[in-house]
C-alpha cells in the first residue's frame, strides 16, 4: 500500500507548502488505501472468486486509492482555502458548512441578512478563484 502511495504521488504533480503537509497527506492516503483493501478482501473473502475476479481485484485498488488520494488533497485544498479567508468571512463559512441559514448566522455574528449575503458573496468568490486552477490540475 505504501509504495503504491508514494508511486502515485510521484508520478502526479502535486505540490505540498509543507513537509507537515506532505506528511499528514500521505499518512492518510496510505491508512485509506489500507482500510479500502481490507474492506475489498473483506467483501470477496469467501464468495468463492475465481482467478479473473482476483486478477481484477489489485485493479479496483488501484484506482480506489488513486481516487482518494485525489479527493483528500481536493478536501485538505479546501481546507487550506478557507483558512486564508478573513476571521469573520471564515466563521461565515463554516457555519454555512454546518447547515445554518442566513437569518441564523446573522444573528449569531451581530450583522445584518445583507452584510451577510454581502460578505458570504466574497467569501466564495475568493474560495472559488482558490480553488480554481487545483480543480484543473486535479480532474
């Protein structure tokens, strides 16, 4: 698993700001793709696989765990993105993220609806220009 890992990470061009980042990105990918493995064996184990079936199997992993490793440096991006937003444009968004309306994140920031349609507004402009070229260079 782990040098499946590293061998997709080498042949992408992702990019880390940090080692930690790069640490944490491939601890990771690396308990995913695990945990993928398990639950496949877990899934053919006993439903009588024949060699065909079997062959497929390291195929269906692969492209599992290059899928997740896609997907959580699309996520941790995200994550990046938000935290480079101003304090109260990302309290803005994380409790958009939890499911608050407009009528409820206003009142518990002290702001007027408007100001918080206003300031929501710049927030996903800014997330979504972020965003934007690693979405191209991801998928």
């Amino acid at each position: 698993m782990v040098q499946d890992v590293f061998l997709r990470l080498w042949k992408s061009d992702v990019r880390f700001d940090s080692l930690k980042a790069l640490t944490a990105f491939l601890y990771q990918s690396v308990r995913n793709a695990s945990l993928n493995a398990l639950r496949y064996r877990a899934k053919f184990t006993g439903d009588g696989m024949d060699g065909d079936q079997a062959a497929y199997l390291p195929e269906m992993e692969e492209s599992s765990i290059e899928r997740v490793i896609i997907e959580e440096e699309y996520v941790r991006q995200i994550h990046v993105a938000i935290n480079k937003l101003l304090p109260e444009r990302r309290k803005i968004i994380l409790l958009s993220m939890k499911g608050l309306g407009n009528k409820e994140i206003a009142q518990s920031l002290g702001i007027s609806v408007n100001t918080l349609k206003t300031l929501k507004k710049k927030a996903y402009r800014f997330l979504r220009d972020e965003l934007e070229q690693l979405k191209s260079f991801l998928f």
